[in-house]
C-alpha cells in the first residue's frame, strides 16, 4: 500500500481521482461528504497520515503534489501508467531513494520515492 507524507488533493473530477488512487495503490475511500472524500493510506500504527480528496475550487481547481512511497517504484510507475497516470520525470536515483514525477488521469502531480 503506497504510503502518504502528508496531502490535500483538489480535482474538479474528485470521483475519478478517488477511483484511480484507491486502485493503484490500496487506499480506503469513505463516501463523500460536502464533495470531500476521506481517505485513508495505512494503518494508523505505520508511520504517515491519511487525508482527503476534494473538488477543488474554480480559483484553484488542482492542488498540491504529494510523495508517496512505495515498495517498488518499478512497479508503481507501469501500474500507475497504466491506470491513466502520465511521467513527467521517470525514476531517478539519488543516494538513499529513488523518484520520479507523474501527473494522474485527471491532471494532479504526485511522487513516487523508494528508499534503498
């Protein structure tokens, strides 16, 4: 399960966002509620926090880019890609994690970081 650093996501497609992040990566969508939609990343004994899907306003229709781990970002990068997502800068290594850059099927940046 990709694991969250800290976000608020902001689409003017918030279903879609929820359907593709709950697919790729295991997280637990709640109903909406006032067009947010609660989510949860892991377990609340693992490190990281859980956060929100949201439609965003007309002023700032897409919002922040999150870092989410994976186990392999050599996996997460194909399956993302193949749900709909787009790399902007494929893996990249640095001295203790690995990264890259894409942009999901409704045009919100995230990250993948691997550590070593």
């Amino acid at each position: 399960m990709g694991r969250v650093i800290g976000f608020e996501l902001s689409s003017q497609e918030p279903e879609k966002a929820a359907d593709f992040y709950a697919e790729v990566f295991g997280w637990k969508v709640a109903e909406p509620h006032w067009d947010y939609w609660s989510v949860m990343t892991g377990k609340d004994t693992s490190p990281g926090i859980n956060g929100g899907i949201g439609k965003g306003p007309n002023d700032f229709p897409h919002g922040t880019r999150v870092q989410i781990e994976v186990d392999s970002i050599d996996v997460a990068i194909p399956k993302s890609t193949k749900n709909g997502a787009i790399i902007v800068r494929d893996k990249m290594e640095f001295d203790d994690f690995y990264l890259a850059y894409l942009v999901d099927p409704v045009g919100l940046g995230f990250g993948l970081i691997q550590k070593k």
